[in-house]
C-alpha cells in the first residue's frame, strides 16, 4: 500500500502560512496609515487655529500705532517697538497694570487653590463614601454644571452688596470658589483611581478618614487636582463679566477689566489712539503666566498617569 503524496503542482501554487498572513496584514497596515494621515492634518489645523492669534497678538505687540494700520497683521512692522510698548505699558497712568496683574494673581490663584480643594473634598467623598441621598446631590451638581454664568450675575451681585462686600476683593474670590464641573471631574476620577481596598486596608491599620485622605487618596488624585486647578487658574484669570459688575475701584480691577477700560479710552476718540499698542501688549504680557502654569503643572499630569493606577 502506497501513500499518496500531493501534487507538485498544488504545493507550489499554494502560499505558505507565512506569506498569508503577510498578505493579510498589508491592508490593515495601509489603512492605519491613511488615517493616521488625516489625523495628522486635522492635528496642525487645529493647532494652527490656536496658535495663530497667540502669533498674531505677539506680532501686534511688536509695532506702533502706525505700523498696527498699515502693515500686514501676520508679520513684523517696520519698526521693532516691543520694548518701547513695553516701557510704555508699565509706565502708563503711574504703572496701574501692575496692580492690576498683582490683582490677577491674587484672585486667579486664590480661587484655583480653594476651587480644587473644595472640589476634591466634595468629588471624593461622593465617589466613595455612601450616605443618604448621595444621588439626588450629585444630580444637582450636574444640574449646576448646566446654568450658564451670565445668568447668575444679578443674583450674585444682590447677594454681595447685601453682606456689603461689592467693591472688595472677596466679590471675586468667593463665587469662584464653587466649581461643579471641578467636582464632577474629581467623582469620576476618584471612583476608578482610588481602589476600595486600599481604603480599607488603611482603615484596618487604623489610619482615620482625615489622614487617608491626604495621604493617600490625594496622590492618586493628583492628575484630576491639577486640572481643576488649571481650569479655575484660567477662569478666574480671565474672567471679565463678574469684575466688571462687582468692582467699581480701578485699583482693584484685574488685568482684564483695566486692559477693556483702556480700550474703550482708545476707540472713544479724543486722541487716545496711542492707547491700541498699549492695550495690545499688556494682552501679551498677561497670558505669559498662564504658560508658564502650564507648562510647569503639566508634568503632574505625566506623572499622576503613570504612578496612579493601582496594580492588581
């Protein structure tokens, strides 16, 4: 009895396993390029529409009065006026910009501080502690996130100048503490990145809720902290509406409300018109700290991702 052994022919015209499943992995292969293609556009468009006004407002703040008119927005003038506008800025009305940036920073940052906190404190305990009508408060929280601002400004303001603090600074800091958004970010991000059994085990140790909170729960928080932080940081920087309506002392106002007076001094007519270079450059000059911030917190998020997960 003899085995029957396969045809030359069909063995040589059939590809072997290998060269199949090269074959196969070619248009999957060809296919995430395509897309990774049309990412990569949509990519530095979307940057180029960011960028390109933060160019512009440097290019601006670069020329004269003259040369804002006359020369192409996207470019330099004729004259290279930075440190002049500059000089000029800081100078103008007995150097007012710069209570008005110490103005910025002290709501800007005094409210991002207690926002976050408040907001940690709030978003944590709602993602791992169960108490009665735990539910209904996170649904008004939500509710919250959907009210626009404008339309709480005359409420607010009611509020304010019945305790009598219109015209100081804690009209600005004390509304900018509530941040619902904040502490739906931090629940939803606290009820993945702090295990339970973590806590527990803490609690078997004897550690209180108190010291498990700030040792633990807020390291692996650290991520959601920071941009919340971030985000009440930007806000508050540059919020224009609620100083506009709460402060009526100049030397209270934030870098946002002086910059808009000046403005209006500048288009008004009267010869104010020397104003427009000024108005431009301190607009530059009062975005520089929010990059910085930036830049600077950006690495807890970096590291917040790679350390807060917890290991099975």
């Amino acid at each position: 009895m003899t085995l029957a052994t396969p045809s030359p022919l069909v063995s040589s015209s059939a590809p072997t396993r290998k060269e199949a499943s090269r074959a196969r992995g070619k248009r999957p292969v060809e296919r995430d390029k395509r897309r990774s293609s049309v990412l990569t556009i949509i990519l530095w468009m979307t940057l180029a529409y960011f960028l390109l006004p933060l160019v512009w407002l440097f290019l601006s703040s670069t020329k004269t009065n003259g040369d804002l008119f006359s020369t192409f927005g996207l470019w330099f003038g004729q004259t290279f006026a930075l440190f002049d506008n500059v000089g000029q800025l800081f100078t103008f009305q007995d150097g007012i910009f710069v209570r008005w940036m110490g103005n910025t920073a002290l709501y800007a940052i005094t409210s991002a501080v207690g926002a976050a906190l408040l907001a940690t404190m709030c978003g944590y305990a709602l993602a791992k502690y169960v108490f009665k009508g735990r539910s209904f408060v996170f649904a008004l929280i939500l509710g919250a996130v959907m009210v626009p601002l404008t339309a709480l400004a005359i409420p607010t303001y009611l509020l304010f100048s019945a305790a009598n603090l219109v015209d100081t600074p804690w009209a600005i800091i004390l509304p900018s503490l509530v941040s619902p958004f904040g502490v739906y970010l931090i629940r939803v991000y606290a009820a993945d990145a702090v295990d339970d059994s973590l806590i527990e085990a803490a609690r078997i140790d004897g550690a209180g809720e108190f010291r498990i909170f700030t040792t633990i729960a807020s390291r692996l928080l650290a991520p959601g902290i920071v941009t919340v932080l971030l985000f009440a940081l930007v806000s508050t920087w540059n919020n224009y509406f609620l100083p506009l309506i709460m402060l009526n002392n100049p030397a209270l106002f934030p870098a946002t409300v002086g910059l808009a007076q000046w403005q209006q001094a500048a288009t008004g007519g009267g010869g104010a018109q020397v104003l427009f270079s000024t108005v431009l450059t301190g607009s530059f000059v009062s975005i520089i700290p929010l990059v910085v911030a930036f830049l600077f917190l950006q690495r807890y998020w970096q590291s917040g991702l790679s350390t807060g997960g917890v290991k099975g």
